[in-house]
C-alpha cells in the first residue's frame, strides 16, 4: 500500500513532468539527429561530443551577445562543428569510426572543461513562453506548453525530419546507402557524401540539443551537463528498431526513466542516491541488450564503404 501511495504522489507532481519533457527534449534532438546518421550506415559514437560542445557554444555565444537567439546559433554552430570532424575523418579519411568518435567525446569532455576554467560564462537562459489555455491543463499543461521558447521546436522536429528521410530524394538516397551502399554507388549516388551530410545533419540537431539544457534548463554550462545522455539517445535509436516512431518513443521512456529520478527525493522518499544516479544508464543498458538483436539494423550500419568490395 505505502509503495502505491508513493507512486501516486510521485506521478501527480507536477514536476515530474516538467522534468520528463525537459529531458526528453534534449534526448529527441539527439536521438532524431542520431537515427538519420545511422539510417545511412554510420554509427556516430560523438553524439556525446556533439551535445557537450552545443552546451558549450551555446553559453559562448550568450556571454558575447547577451542574446538567446545567439546561444542557440553558437551551440548547433559547435556541434556541426564536430560533426565536420567525426564525418570527415570517418568517412572521406576512412579512420575507423568508433575510434573517431570515442576521442571526440574525450577531446571535447577535456577541452570544455579547460575553457570553463579560463573562461567567465555567466548564467544564459531563454525566455518562458506559455500558451494561453493549454498551459492551464492539469499536470502536463505547465510542461507542455509553458516552456522555454527553444523548447517548442521539438513539436518540428520530427514531422520535419520524417518528411526529409521519407519524402525527398536526398532522404531517399540516405537510407539507400545505409541498406546497400555498392548497389547505392552503381546508381550514382555519392555514398561517403551522404552519410558526411547525415552526420552533418545529426550535429546541427545534437548542437541545437545541447543548446537547449543550456538555455532551457540548467541556465549555465557545467562540464557534467551531457553526463552520458548522448549514449542514452543512442540506446533509444536501438530500442525504436531504428524506426523514428520507436526513436521517439524511447527518447520519451528514457526522459520520464531520469524524471522519475530527481523527482522521487523531491516528493520525499529516500533512496541510495548511487542507485538513482545508475537508473537511467542501467534502463539504457538493459535496452540495448533486449533489442540489439530483435530488431532489424540498417544492414549497412557501422560498414565503412570502399568503392569495388563488397
């Protein structure tokens, strides 16, 4: 009885799910970016780097200009940043991927720590916009619809990047090259550049992604911020069976899996904070060993492409 009469304190907060959507925001800008990148064959291991560099630039560019707007341009600019190095390394210089991509997220963990040292960044937030009405509606209204402005662009976010996979030629070519790049390279299209631009792609959405804990939550850059959350986005592109509804779905899961970890001592209730550090990782790592090997992968992915082998 005690334990359903926590649950039903913890689930009627309010803060529960402002925290849900908070996360989950930063996971579906990570994950979609993520999910387009791995639909053309790569698998980007920097999507930690990516978001760590976007919450970096995004605190730069609002201490210089003193601007929101200015946050988030310098927090995708960063990110596509690394992105230029992840896919031109990968993919034009052939340097083993994985290896690329574990050093970017310890190149960029190392060196944002060092310039937070040097450098004085002052608190950056965005402005609150509620909407009339909805944001009225109990528990979710306050989360869904009175937010930080940058927050609303997730409503775009995936209708935008499901209309570019599945409704234009470029789309089109991504998800070739992911399933069959030599076949892919025999109709003419340039497969090393399609899976450069789905990177590309994946850091503009991981540095806006970055930019938004920044500006729309912790209101200051800390070298902890990203604390293995682009690794969780991965895991939630495992877990959609690399679809973008399952993608979603699980950005969303592993966004309330962490709510529901800061908001239990909130309402009261102790627990071992290690085992509520650990939770979300653990929730990550138990998916990836549910659904790896149930769900069909791109059967490209993680393949480097060389003209003429197969």
């Amino acid at each position: 009885m005690e334990l359903f009469n926590a649950l039903g304190d913890i689930f009627s907060s309010d803060a529960l799910y402002v925290s849900a959507f908070q996360l989950s925001v930063l996971f579906l800008f990570a994950g979609a970016g993520e999910w387009v990148a791995e639909r053309a064959g790569t698998l980007n291991i920097s999507v930690e780097a990516m978001l760590l560099a976007g919450a970096f630039g995004a605190a730069a560019g609002h201490e210089i200009v003193a601007w929101s707007i200015a946050g988030l341009v310098g927090g995708c600019i960063a990110g596509l940043l690394i992105a230029l190095i992840q896919a031109n390394l990968s993919h034009r210089l052939t340097a083993n991927q994985f290896v690329v991509g574990l050093a970017l997220n310890v190149l960029v963990l190392g060196l944002t720590a060092f310039l937070a040292t040097e450098i004085d960044l002052g608190p950056a937030r965005a402005e609150v916009v509620s909407v009339p009405a909805l944001s009225g509606i109990p528990l979710v209204g306050e989360a869904l619809f009175a937010r930080p402005w940058p927050a609303y662009f997730v409503y775009l976010l995936v209708p935008a990047v499901w209309w570019l996979v599945f409704r234009t030629r470029w789309g089109l070519e991504v998800r070739s090259v992911g399933e069959n790049p030599q076949s892919a390279d025999v109709s003419g299209i340039d497969v090393n550049a399609r899976r450069r631009q789905a990177i590309m792609l994946c850091g503009l959405t991981c540095g806006f992604g970055g930019a938004f804990i920044v500006l729309g939550q912790v209101g200051q850059f800390q070298s902890s911020i990203i604390n293995g959350r682009g690794f969780i986005a991965i895991a939630a592109v495992i877990f959609g069976g690399w679809t973008l509804r399952g993608t979603v779905i699980g950005c969303v899961l592993f966004g309330l899996v962490e709510a529901l970890t800061l908001a239990t001592p909130v309402q009261g209730y102790r627990i071992d904070p290690v085992i509520l550090d650990v939770a979300p990782y653990v929730v990550a790592i138990a998916v990836v060993l549910l659904f790896a090997t149930r769900v069909r992968q791109p059967r490209a992915l993680a393949q480097p492409f060389v003209r003429g082998l197969t």
